[in-house]
C-alpha cells in the first residue's frame, strides 16, 4: 500500500509543472471517479502526520480549485 501511495504521489508531483506551464490555455482538470478520490484520501489519510506528501497533496488540491477560475 506504502508503494502504491508513494506511486500517486509521485505521479502527481510530476505532473503538477506541467499544468502550471501553460499559460496561453487553461488546462482542464482529470475528473477522478468517486472510488478513486476514495483511494487517494485512504491513502493521504495512512500517511504519517509529518510527511512531506500531506502538505504537497493540500498544494495539489488548491491548484485544481484555482484551476476553476481559470479563462
């Protein structure tokens, strides 16, 4: 489970410059399905309290909510 975490994260990282990048066009959010984001908050949620990924995940989602106002 700690790999397959650690593989989300790392995935999600990556791709974060790359929406930040753009800047002639918004990018458009990946719509996860309900199962997923249920996966992913499982997966936060076993993470020590102190790990680097909380707060990169907290940056992620505020990202994707500025993503919302984006034209």
């Amino acid at each position: 489970m700690r790999r397959r975490t650690f593989v989300l994260a790392v995935a999600v990282v990556a791709a974060a410059p790359l929406l930040a990048a753009c800047s002639s066009k918004c990018p458009v959010p990946i719509a996860y399905d309900e199962a997923t984001l249920k996966d992913i908050q499982k997966a936060i949620g076993d993470l020590p309290k102190d790990n680097i990924l909380r707060a990169v995940m907290h940056d992620y989602e505020m990202e994707r909510d500025d993503l919302r106002f984006c034209r």
